[in-house]
C-alpha cells in the first residue's frame, strides 16, 4: 500500500469528484479517474496476489484490469469517497482471485491448515474458498469487521491506515483484527 506521502500526491476530493461525474455518465471521467487511481490498485494487487500460491501466472496489472472491467458496471454507484472506491476495487480483487481460485479447485484439502495472520501467506485455493465463504458469513454478522479482514489480509493494508480509512481508533482496529482473527479461525476449523 502507498505511503501517507504517497497518497496526499492525490489531491483530496479529486478522485471522489471523479466518481460523482462516472456515475453521471462520464466516461472520460472514468478514464481521468483510472490514470490517476492506477498505481495505488496495482500496490493493492500486489498484496492480494502475494497471499496467492506460488507460480501463479496471474500479474498484478491482470488483477487490476479484471477488478477494474467488474468496477465498470458499477459506476453508477453511489461513491461515498476514494475510500469507497478503494475499498470496493480491493474487494473485486479478492472476488477475481476467489473465481480463479474455484476454477481450478480440486477436492482434496491441504492438511496444513489455515493461516490467518498479519503477514502474507500461501493459501491453497481450496482454503481461499473457505475463507471468502467464512467472510461472507462474517460480513452478515460484522460487516466492519469484514470489512477490516478485507483491507488488512486481502489489501495488505497496516492496522494505522485501516483506522484512517475507517475514522476509528488503532486500539479499536486492534480488537477487531484479533476478534474477527478469533472468529474466522473459528469457522474455517469447523469448515
């Protein structure tokens, strides 16, 4: 994910205003906004593939491509912020890969079990099916709190700018990253 210096290159309301005229119809304000947005959803790729198994051929300038084609349907959205966006780009990132993922599922598990903690892991596709139906689950239960598995597992996000993105305190991420840890590690055993 960018640094804080990164981002603030992007001036603030200027991608939101690019949203508000996508949903009006703007094309080229879609374009405006892709060119503007491209390098921060290619560092958000690259932290969900790098949860992907090893020698998948998917890049990260794939992932984005196919994330984005999905966000375009959806443009007339009513986008809240660049947040938002954010935030919904990450998560048709993660649909993209569960879709590849149950495309070349196989019946078995791994026995190894699941990883879910704060640094990257190799995921079986089998395991990557499990977690996004538990998250589903989660998500009807507690949707922050899904939606903080998404931006830290998934978007590779540090707990301080989740907090950021969701106007909460770090000592209130914290608890929400550990009880929602808890509480899929929960499902996934029972899986």
């Amino acid at each position: 994910m960018p640094r804080r210096e990164e981002r603030a290159a992007l001036a603030p309301g200027e991608v939101t205003g690019l949203l508000q005229a996508w949903r009006a119809g703007g094309d080229e304000a879609r374009e405006r906004l892709m060119a503007l947005v491209y390098v921060e959803l290619k560092k958000i790729a690259g932290a969900h593939l790098r949860r992907e198994r090893r020698g998948s051929t998917l890049q990260a300038t794939d992932l984005v491509h196919e994330a984005f084609l999905r966000l375009v349907p959806q443009g007339h959205l009513d986008w809240r912020d660049r947040t938002h966006f954010f935030g919904l780009a990450s998560t048709c990132m993660r649909r993209v890969l569960v879709d590849r993922a149950r495309a070349r599922s196989a019946a078995k598990r791994n026995p190894e079990g699941y990883a879910l903690t704060d640094a990257p892991s190799m995921a079986t596709p089998e395991q990557l099916l499990d977690l996004d139906r538990a998250l589903d689950r989660l998500a009807g239960e507690h949707p922050r709190l899904a939606r903080v598995v998404e931006m830290r597992y998934f978007g590779g996000l540090e707990l301080a700018e989740i907090a950021e993105y969701l106007a909460l305190s770090e000592r209130t991420l914290k608890r929400d990253w550990a009880f929602a840890r808890a509480w899929l590690l929960r499902e996934l055993d029972h899986a």
